[in-house]
C-alpha cells in the first residue's frame, strides 16, 4: 500500500525555511504540490539571511512539482508586526493558509554562569512568543476554513535538560506546554496542532551548537559529536529529512486523529518516558 498524503493545492508557512529542517521541510511540502511561503528569523543577519532565502528559493523551484508556488517573506520573528506581515503576504499571494510549520529558533549554547539576562530573552523571544504569535495569528484564517495544521518544530532540550543549553531548553518546555495546552481550544476548529521535537540532527545549526559547546566545555569540536553519538543509542544522527517526513504525515489527513502530541525523533537518546 502505497501512502497518499493528499496535499496537492494546500498552502503552508514554512519559518526558519532558508536551511536545515525548515528547507528540508518546504522541500518536501513543495514536491506534494504544496504552495509555501518561507521566511527567515531575520532579526540578526538580515542581509545574509535574505540571500539564504533566495537561494532556498530557487533551489525549491528547480524541483518538479504539479504546479506549486513557493515565495520568500524575510522576517524579524521576533517583532509582533513582522509576523502579521508573514501572515498577511502569504494570504495575499494564495488566499489561505491550511498547514503552518513553526521552526525559527537559534539559542545559544553556553555555561549557564556566562549567560546573560539578553541569551535568555532572545531565545524566548524567537522561538516561545514567535511561535505563539504566529499560532494567534494563523488560527483565525484556519478556524473560518473549518480545519488547519500546526507543527512546532521544539527539540529534545525541552524534556531533557542539559545544562549548556537552558535558554533554549526552556523555550522548548514551554512550547511543549503550549502546544499540548492549546490543542484542545483548536480541536474544537478541526485544527491540528503537534510537536516534533529533533536529537541531535545533520544540520547547520547543529555544527553551531557543536562549537559553542566546545568553546563552553574547552574541548574540541570533534570531541562534541563523539560525545552526541554515543549517547545516541542507535549511533546515528537524524537527517533534516527525516524530521521533513514525519512533518508532512502530521499536516496530512493520515494523522487525522493525532493533536496534542509530541513525537521525539532522537535516535532513542531521551531517558523518560
């Protein structure tokens, strides 16, 4: 049995679109024939992430699909007004928004003793209230619609801690409790919501993490990823487009009985259940 997810003319909003999971992910949603607006975080390397943007444009546009759009919106998710500009560009360009895949997020890693009041309220200002404005602003198009879609994109940091990284251990808890929290108001809309939360996977950002660890620990970065391995039980680090895969099953209708939940895709690492 062949699995039919049904996607062709839906319209997605892909955050964080420009590399890693967020690319992999509108990849995947484009090649089903969905239209996907991209934006970028935006808020620090503005020029260099609009470029980023452009490149992941034309790369997405080189594959074959039946007919999808894709568009790019560079955005400060991290301004209120910012995020309506992504919402309301999208909805003039394609006239709905049906799938929304919240993934813009860049804490630092760090000693918890040299982190400032700023690593902190960055993190949670990005990823925890960028998410949620961006669910706030999204629902009310999906609630008129009569369904909708929300995948967060969080990380394993948020059911266990380690303590280089709090800032964005933190954020993702938090999401946690907003996305299990929220699901049962939007249910009442036939609105989906659903957290995937990544281990440690092949991305850029993660050989960011890779280094900031190091620096924080004074060993080398290399040191880092044998480390990750071997926690990891299956020895092997995720690929964006596993996490891409898993994302598009959650926004399709073969998940059309699953809100609320969280899906950790990290190899076997986390040690709770």
């Amino acid at each position: 049995m062949s699995l039919e997810l049904k996607l062709s003319g839906k319209t997605a909003i892909v955050t964080g679109g420009s590399a890693g999971i967020g690319l992999a992910t509108a990849k995947a949603l484009y090649s089903e024939g969905v239209n996907v607006a991209m934006s970028t975080t935006g808020y620090a390397y503005a020029a260099r992430n609009q470029e980023r943007l452009e490149n992941a444009v034309a790369a997405i546009q080189s594959l074959p699909t039946p007919g999808a759009k894709v568009i790019a919106i560079s955005a400060d998710l991290t301004k209120a007004e910012d995020v309506e500009k992504v919402v309301s560009t999208t909805l003039a360009q394609f006239n709905q928004i049906d799938i929304l895949i919240n993934n813009a997020g860049s804490a630092r890693a760090g000693s918890f003793l040299e982190s400032t009041d700023d690593l902190f309220l960055d993190a949670w200002n990005l990823k925890l209230l960028g998410y949620i404005r961006l669910v706030r602003a999204v629902v009310p198009h999906q609630k008129s619609r009569g369904d909708g879609r929300i995948v967060n994109i969080v990380g394993g940091a948020g059911r266990t801690p380690r303590p280089n990284f709090l800032a964005g251990g933190t954020s993702n808890a938090a999401l946690l409790n907003f996305t299990k929290g929220i699901s049962k108001e939007l249910a009442e809309y036939k609105i989906r919501i659903n957290a995937i939360s990544p281990g440690a996977t092949a991305t850029e950002r993660a050989e960011t993490l890779a280094r900031q660890n190091a620096q924080a620990q004074g060993i080398t970065v290399e040191q880092v990823k044998a480390q990750n391995i071997q926690s990891i039980p299956l020895k092997r680090i995720a690929q964006p487009e596993e996490i891409a895969a898993l994302a598009l099953f959650l926004v399709s209708d073969l998940a059309a009985s699953i809100t609320g939940t969280e899906i950790i895709v990290d190899g076997g690492s986390t040690p709770g259940v």
